[in-house]
C-alpha cells in the first residue's frame, strides 16, 4: 500500500499545496482537449456506416484513451496525496475512509491501446467493433464528455480562489473607485466597496480568499481525483473479477498439473514393470534356451531342436508383449492415420454394431488425439460391457476450435458419473485439456456421452518416428 | 520368381533378402522408403512384393499406402505386407477390391522361414494369406457376438484356418485330419453360415472374411 501513496519511496514527486492551483488550471486544458477528442470520436463513429469513419475511428480512441491514461496517473497522485502518509491534506482528519478503499483499489489501470489482429479495411473494421464494445471505452467517453462540466469546475476551484483573492488585496484598493463608477454597486464577496474603509477592509479578506485557495488547493484536486477515479475506473470491478478468475484458474492448473505429473510417473511405473516382467524376461529367457541349446547341439540334437523352438516362442511371446505395450503407450493406427480410423479401429474390435461418422478436417495435435482416443476407447468399453447395448454411435466433430465427440449407445441407461470410477478417471484426463464431458443417461436409455475438447488442428501429417 | 522387398532396418532388409535368395527367390530391388518402393513397383514388375508397413519419410503406414497405391495401377499385383502390428482395419482395406494376391502378416512370422516362404508363394499364386492373430480378433469378436454359435469347436478350427487363408490339404495337415474330412468341416460350416459355396480357394477366404467381419 506504501507504493500507492505520496510517501512512498521516493516513487512519486510528492505534488505541493503551491502546486495544486496550476495542477488545477492544466486539469481544466485537458477537460477541453478531451472534449475536442470526444467531439472527433463521435464525428468517426457516425462516419463508419459509410466507411469513412473505419480508419478515423481507432485513430480517435486512440487518442481519447491516452488522454484517459494521463488522467488516470494523475488521479492517482493526488488521490495518493490525501493518505495518511501523503502531504497534509485537509482531508487528513479522516484518513480511515481513504485509506481502506485505496488498499482494496489500489492504483488506475493503465489500459492498452486496442490492436487490429488483421490488416487492412476489414481488420481496421474489427477494431472499431472491438473499441465499441470495449466497456472501459465507454467509460472514457462518458469521462471525456463530462469532465468539462464537473471535473473543470471542481479543478478550477483553487486557482479561482488566488485569483479572486488577490483581486481583492491588490486591485479592489487601486481600482474600486472606477467600478464603482461604471458597475451598478461594487461588491467583493459580501462587502460593499463604496469608500476607501470598505476597500481596506476588503484586504484582509482578499488575503483570506488566497490563504483559502492555496491551503484547500490538494483537497478540491482530491474530489477531482474522486471523481475522475470513479469514471475511468469503470474496469476496476472487471478487475477484481479477473483477479478473482485468475485466482481460481491457478488453483485449478495447480490441481491439474499434479494429476497429470502423478499419472504420467505411475504411467512410467507401469511401462518399466511390464518391460521388465514381460519383454525382458522373456529375452532373457530367451538367452537360456540358446545357450543350453549350443551345449546340448553335438550330444543330443533332438532336445537342442526343442531348446530352439522354446527360443523361438519366448522371442515370439517378447514381441508379442512388446505390442501390448506399445498398444497401451500410442496406439499405432492412432499414429499412423488419426483419430477418426484409430475409433473405427476400435470398433472392429467391439462386440456391439459401432457406426463412427467422422468430420475433422485435418490431424489434431497429438497429446489432444490421445487423450480423446483413450476418452473414446473408455467409453465404449463401459457401454459394451454395462449397458447391453446391441449398437453405438460415434459422431466426431471439428468445429469453432472444438473437438466435440458423443458417443450414443442402445443399452439400459442410468449411468452415473459418481459410481463407475472409469468416467470420472476420463472428466480427470479430458480436465488436463480444459475437456468436458457430459452425461445423459435415463433408466432405461439411451445413454449418450458427450465431450469437448478445446484444440487447435495440426498439420495433416505428423511424424511418429 | 522377382521379388520387391521393402524394408527401412538394414538388418531385417538383409536378413529378408538372404532369406528369399536361399529359397530360390529373385530379388530384383531392395528399398527403404515409400517413394523408391512405388517406383519400383511401377519399373520392376515383379512378381510378388513384400513390405514393411511402416516406412519413411513419415514413419506411418507409407508401406501400405505405397501398395495400394500401386494395386490401383495394377490390380492384382501381388504384395504381402509385413507389421509389428496387425490391424482388423487395415485388413479390412486391403482386401477390399477383392482382387486377391495380398498377405498381410505380423513381422514375428518371418521367424518361421518355411511358414513364410509359403505365404510369400502363396501371395504371388493369387491367394490371400492373413495373419492368424487378425483372425482370432475376427473370431473372437464373432463368437462374442453369437455370429458363429452354429459352429462346432472344430468347425470353428476349421473356419479360423480358412480365414488365414490355407488350403485344405495345409488344413488337414494342420489339424492332424484327412483332407476329405475337412472337405465335410468347409461343406457344414458354408451350409450353417449360408454361404456361397465357391471351389476357388480365394473366393473362400474373402466369403468367410467377409462374413467375420460383419
């Protein structure tokens, strides 16, 4: 909180009472330039129907929202000079109320300018829609157009008071004969200056007026600051709700990473245990046979004969595990052709009538193919194997940056999520792809499954080496 | 007889060519991609190809496309495909134009030299022969399904060895039975499954084939 106020570290110029009336007077300039810019973003905005205003119109809120930012820092210094760590501001007897909303506000965003994502008329064409639904940007309008007429008056205050006063110390004494002579009664404040008495007695409250202007001076900059903070911080709740948002979205990464780091370690387990029991094993077995069949070769070639063939069928038995394994880990027509003929593959193997209708365009990334091939392989097994279904649907669809899958099945429904633990491991695996799925299944059935996965297409052809 | 052998790992490249030399073979190419296999599919004409699946350049299923591509251009040309893996899919595909001439065995086969210099005469005679584990995942599904409960155990023996594509007289040997025995096991089971009863050896296996996969 140190950072957001004047005495800070040294981080910001610490803005003096003597400062504030020419602050002020600068804040009214700027007022006014922002209604020039406000003036130029509305004429754009009306030229767009007709073309005219595509190019004109960023160019304008462009212009506008670095007016905005400016504003936006310096609202945030003098709104910062009236903590309690700032200056003596007059505001300082109740420093309890600035303070907490500072710490939960903290400083004005600076926002960025909006940049066109495509070249060209139909890209510049899109910015102006993004700018036009951009809420902070209506903000900056509202601010632009009112600012003259609140902020200005406001901001103006403290330089007024000076000036006022010292038209009454300096000039009332020099010049009051002539008004009085000309205007219809010259009065100061509530004095009637008609006599040379009146006109000294105006003095004092001339000076009054000054002393009132530069003391007061930070605090009417604060009420500016007040008031600009509330129309430029417009984005502010959006804020503490991306704040809020981000928040949640690491705990859920967090949560996902460790699932995906532990299965992908028990994953390794499983592959060096089968090696080990499985492939090895049997090569080593394999190595045995060999050797007593060398020996066995001159003295009995009949039992060699039969120590080869044992050779044999622990070399066939390793390959045999070896393509389990390899099974398991990437299936290979996954590999070699994609999802769509790897989920046909899968279907030859299944009991029930599997139809699979295929629309994607091209490969899909090969972390995202896997996942939905182990999703899809789950979820048929489960309906073969529970729900007596005599036929399956497969329907898998590319569209809008989705991966959408739905699996119908025949068979006598009621399944739930919360008993059978083979969907809930396929929510935790599609979770680590931002995946979906979705249950549907009355007693009775049908039962249908669907998933989404957000992805990105891969080129046509992936290496698998 | 001129064989094509395509096959990207020098050691099985070598061993193959040895192999089907010392069998009285004739290799006229031995290549280790897809593109130098088209070509030498097209340019050699040989008599029978046998080619690993997976090749370069992309390491997927180049052999197979390479072969399908080529029995396009020339139907029946007869190849036998060679795999770490087999796929009822795959099978499906390449005996879909049902020009017969096509193999298509897990590469472990290659281990058993008289099996296979048998399956390689058979492919380039116009026979299909397929791998006896795509014909138990065959079978295994159609007995899941009850499509084949009409069958006795043997039958389905009988049925199982159709598939991969053997002869009855290899059948008979198989199965330690006489051939005119197997001769009534093929007549039974074409009845019970009704159908059509064909003395090509190749109708045989694409009507059981057919009729496992459906």
């Amino acid at each position: 909180m140190t950072d957001g106020t004047g005495g800070g570290p040294g981080i910001r110029r610490l803005p003096s009472r003597l400062a504030a009336p020419a602050e002020g007077l600068s804040l009214v300039g700027t007022a006014i330039v922002g209604w020039v810019a406000v003036l130029a973003v509305a004429g754009a905005a009306i030229l767009i129907p007709v073309g005219a205003g595509v190019p004109w119109f960023p160019a304008a809120a462009t212009w506008l929202r670095s007016l905005a930012n400016r504003s936006r820092a310096r609202a945030d210094l003098w709104f910062a000079a009236a903590a309690p760590n700032g200056v003596a501001a007059p505001e300082q007897a109740a420093p309890e109320q600035a303070a907490p909303e500072q710490a939960v506000l903290g400083e004005l965003r600076q926002l960025p300018p909006w940049v066109a994502r495509r070249d060209g008329f139909v890209g510049r064409l899109l910015l102006c829609r993004t700018i036009l639904t951009d809420p902070a940007f209506r903000a900056e309008v509202l601010w632009a157009t009112i600012d003259p007429l609140s902020g200005a008056v406001l901001a103006i205050v403290p330089f007024g008071l000076i000036l006022y006063g010292v038209f009454g110390a300096l000039a009332q004494p020099f010049l009051w004969a002539t008004i009085h002579a000309f205007a219809d009664g010259n009065y100061y404040a509530f004095i009637h200056v008609d006599s040379w008495t009146n006109a000294i007695l105006a003095i004092p409250l001339g000076l009054a007026f000054l002393a009132l202007g530069v003391w007061s001076g930070p605090w009417w900059l604060r009420c500016h600051a007040r008031l600009t903070r509330r129309l430029l911080g417009a984005g502010r709740a959006q804020l503490a709700r991306e704040r809020v948002e981000l928040t949640r979205r690491v705990e859920q990464l967090d949560g996902i990473r460790t699932e995906v780091t532990d299965a992908s370690a028990a994953e390794l387990r499983r592959i060096e245990r089968d090696l080990h029991d499985g492939a090895q094993a049997r090569l080593v077995a394999m190595g045995m046979s060999l050797d007593a069949a060398e020996r066995q070769l001159e003295r009995d070639p009949d039992s060699a004969r039969a120590l080869l063939l044992q050779a044999r069928q622990a070399s066939s038995a390793a390959l045999a595990d070896l393509r389990d394994l390899v099974r398991g880990i990437h299936p290979p027509v996954l590999a070699d052709r994609g999802l769509p003929d790897a989920v046909r593959a899968l279907a030859l193997d299944m009991v029930p009538d599997v139809t699979v209708d295929a629309a994607i365009p091209a490969r899909l990334s090969p972390p995202t193919e896997a996942a939905a091939y182990f999703a899809v392989n789950e979820v048929l097994t489960n309906a073969a194997k529970h729900s007596g279904a005599k036929r399956i649907d497969v329907d898998l669809r590319y569209d809008a940056g989705r991966l959408r899958i739905e699996v119908t099945d025949d068979g006598s429904g009621g399944a739930d999520p919360a008993r059978g633990s083979g969907l809930r491991g396929i929510i935790r695996r599609l979770a680590a792809f931002d995946g979906t799925l979705a249950l549907d299944s009355p007693p009775g059935g049908p039962t249908t499954v669907r998933m989404e996965i957000p992805c990105a297409l891969s080129s046509p052809k992936t290496s698998s080496s | 007889m001129r064989v094509v052998i395509a096959e990207d790992l020098f050691l099985l490249r070598d061993g193959l060519t040895h192999l089907l030399r010392e069998h009285g073979f004739d290799i006229v190419a031995a290549v280790e991609d897809g593109p130098a296999l088209l070509h030498a599919l097209r340019t050699e004409a040989p008599d029978v190809a046998v080619v690993d699946i997976r090749l370069p350049p992309s390491f997927t299923d180049d052999g197979l496309r390479a072969a399908l591509a080529a029995r396009q251009e020339r139907p029946g040309l007869p190849i036998l495909l060679l795999s770490q893996y087999v796929e009822p899919l795959y099978a499906r595909e390449l005996l879909a134009d049902e020009a017969g001439a096509i193999g298509y065995l897990l590469k472990d086969r290659v281990s058993d030299a008289g099996r296979f210099v048998e399956a390689v005469r058979q492919v380039a005679s116009g026979g299909t022969v397929l791998d006896p584990h795509v014909v138990s995942r065959l079978l295994v599904r159609s007995t899941a399904r009850g499509t084949v409960d009409a069958l006795t155990d043997r039958e389905r023996d009988v049925l199982g060895l159709m598939a991969e594509g053997r002869s009855n007289s290899a059948i008979s040997q198989r199965l330690y039975i006489s051939e005119s025995a197997v001769t009534k096991h093929t007549a039974s089971i074409f009845a019970k499954l009704d159908l059509p009863v064909s003395n090509d050896d190749n109708r045989r296996v694409l009507a059981v084939l057919a009729y496992l996969n459906r």
